[in-house]
C-alpha cells in the first residue's frame, strides 16, 4: 500500500485559528487522521490541518507562478541602496 502524500509532520511554531468545516469534510479529516495514525504515528485531526494546507499551497502551479511574478515586480518606494528605514530617515542605530 502506497503512502499518504502528506509524510511526517515537521515541529513548526504555529498561530491558532479558528474555521468552519462542513461536516463532510470533518469526517473526512477524521478518517485520514485516522488512516495516517494506523500508517505513521497517532495525530489529532486539527494537527494534520495545516500542513494539508500547506502541500495544497506548495503544489498549486497558478498560486506558485502569480507569486514569482509578484516577487519579479519593482517595489513602489525606495530605491534599492538609498539607506532609508522604515520611518524614511537615513539609518543610524545610535538614535
């Protein structure tokens, strides 16, 4: 039996959210948890959420390509090398 595509989860610091899920897909989250649990490790569903997000993010070619080109894009502001800060002013670190 192959794999699932989601491998082992990496320890990563995280921020807390709440969403709402169709229960459908609850079920269906519980069953892959479970499913993952019997193949590598016992996980909470909740846990499995965000990296599931993540590999979704990672692999979507459109969302990939819009954010190369967004990184390509000249910033507006600041011209690279001017030496401003955030607040505009020339950087001291004395201040």
């Amino acid at each position: 039996m192959p794999d699932l595509r989601l491998g082992r989860l990496p320890k990563v610091g995280v921020v807390r959210m709440t969403i709402v899920l169709p229960e459908p897909l609850k079920e269906e989250l519980d069953q892959y948890a479970a499913e993952y649990g019997r193949l590598y490790e016992p996980v909470d569903t909740a846990a499995l959420i965000p990296h599931m997000l993540e590999a979704f993010v990672h692999s979507d070619r459109g969302w990939r390509s819009r954010k190369a080109k967004a990184g390509r894009a000249p910033q507006r502001g600041a011209s690279p090398g001017s030496g401003a800060t955030r607040s505009g002013t020339q950087g001291d670190s004395s201040a």
